[in-house]
C-alpha cells in the first residue's frame, strides 16, 4: 500500500516585488541596447525588452506554453533590478507568467543573457540601482509557434505579488496590511487544499514512489469570485482532482484593487506531495 504524503502547498510568490522601486527617484531611466536616440527610452527598453524574449525562447519552450494555454495573449510580469554599473542582479530579478515552463526559461535569459544596460542617474549624476518592472503582453502564434511581441499592451490583470491591495478572503482581517492580508490569503487557501485534497489518489492511480507536482492557477475578478481554475499534471485524475478542490474556494469579501480600481488578480498555486511505499516490482516496472 502506497502512502501519499502532502508535503507542500505554496503560492508563487516573488519577494522582489516587494522592493521599494527607485525608478522615482532616479534622474534618468537605464538605456537598452539599441535605445540610445529613442524619444522615449522607457517604452524602447520594454520594446527591446519584448524582442529579447520573442527571439532567445527555444521552440520547445513555446509549443508547450501554446498547447498549456486556451487562450491567444499571455502576460509575463518583469522585475529586473540593475546594477551601478547596468548589469542585472540576478537574486532581484524576476519573471512572472503563471506559465511554470515558461517562467523557467523566461528567467533564465534574464539572468544569464540579458544585455547590459546603461546605468540610471539620480539628479547629481551619479549612477543608482533601479528595479525596472513591466507588464509585457505576448501573441500565442499557434499557426508559427511564435510569442509574438505585443507593443504597448496594458492588461486588466494585476498579479497577486504586485496588486496594491490583494483579495480580501473570508476570515482575514480587512483592516491590517498588504502583506498580511497576502500572507492570510496564502494560509487560508493552503489549508483549504490541504484538508479536502483525496489522499487516496495515491494507491488508486497506483502512482510510483516519488515527488509529484500539480501547478494549478486560477483568477479572482471584479467581483471577488473564482473564475478560470486550471490545473496541470501527469495524470489527469490529478488535474480532476486539483480543479474540484479549489472549486471550493469561497468568493472573496472584496476584490483584488489596484490604482482605485477593482482588477483581476492571477494566483498560481503548485500542489506538491510525495508518494512513499509500493513494492520493487512496482518500481522497476516504472
């Protein structure tokens, strides 16, 4: 008999975006390659920006992000912190689609091959770090396999990690902080996948000892309800399985609110448990 022990259920949370953005601080923006003689090097640097995903994501890459998505557009959330120098620092810098593939890759090229940019300048000249963070929207070109770059694209969608007041679930307390109600959220939501997933899928599904993982997704609207629940794993009975528990979340008391206004909030949530047991003739079959 297998056991399935749960061991993880943790929203997709980046710290980084946390930070205090000195971009207001700063005198001048970073300038991309190529970005020199731009009139606007702000909406150049997320041009380039853009381009530079498009044209280093590897085919394989992109047919998986096509085929996992039922939708034509997809966002990838940037936070790039730079350097005195214009380099990237790679603990701060990150990218976010809900796309774990994706981000994988996305993240990857940011830290590794992103080129080096001009550094910004506070109002005496000197350089500064600066956390550059964009919101940059994608063609899924399923005819082509391309992510074709969307320029100027602005998305009625704020991540949980950067909206200015997150959902408000049932049970959290409205008048404390941001980062309390995210933490509330993030527990609450936990515990409520914890005590109703099936344990037994395990020995049902006779899974193989090992680590399984479910990446589940879903969106709050305007209105504070669940919509778009989305899970993907090995088994579809575990994708069944991930989708019924979290149909099981309550609407919010408020809705996610950004600059004033009540947008929809992504949250991604991976499912992660190990299953122990089973007999060698099992494991060698596997």
């Amino acid at each position: 008999m297998k056991n399935l022990f749960l061991i993880c259920f943790m929203a997709c949370t980046f710290s980084v975006y946390s930070q205090n953005d000195t971009s207001e601080k700063a005198k001048s923006f970073v300038i991309f390659e190529g970005c020199d003689n731009a009139e606007d090097i702000e909406r150049c640097y997320e041009m380039k920006l853009q381009d530079f995903i498009s044209n280093n994501l590897d085919s394989q890459t992109i047919e998986e992000t096509i085929k996992s998505n039922e939708i034509d557009t997809i966002t990838v959330y940037t936070a790039i912190r730079f350097d005195y120098f214009g380099e990237t620092i790679r603990s701060n810098s990150v990218a976010n689609s809900l796309s774990q593939k994706l981000d994988i890759k996305i993240n990857e090229l940011i830290h590794e091959k992103l080129p080096k940019v001009k550094p910004a300048v506070d109002a005496s000249g000197s350089t500064i770090m600066i956390t550059i963070k964009k919101r940059l929207g994608f063609k899924l070109d399923r005819n082509n396999n391309k992510l074709v770059p969307i320029y100027g694209y602005h998305s009625n969608e704020i991540p949980f990690v950067v909206v200015e007041n997150v959902p408000i679930y049932p049970g959290c307390d409205e008048k404390q902080s941001n980062t309390y109600l995210k933490r509330c959220m993030s527990s609450k939501i936990a515990a409520l996948v914890g005590s109703e997933f099936d344990l037994s899928l395990a020995s049902k599904l006779g899974l193989p000892a090992g680590y399984v993982r479910i990446n589940t997704t879903f969106k709050i609207d305007r209105d504070g309800k669940i919509i778009q629940i989305q899970a993907r794993a090995a088994h579809p009975e575990l994708e069944k399985e991930a989708e019924r528990v979290l149909a099981l979340l309550p609407d919010m008391i408020k809705p996610g609110i950004h600059k004033g206004q009540p947008v929809v909030v992504p949250y991604s949530l991976p499912i992660k448990f190990a299953v122990t047991g089973g007999n060698k003739k099992e494991k060698k079959n596997d």
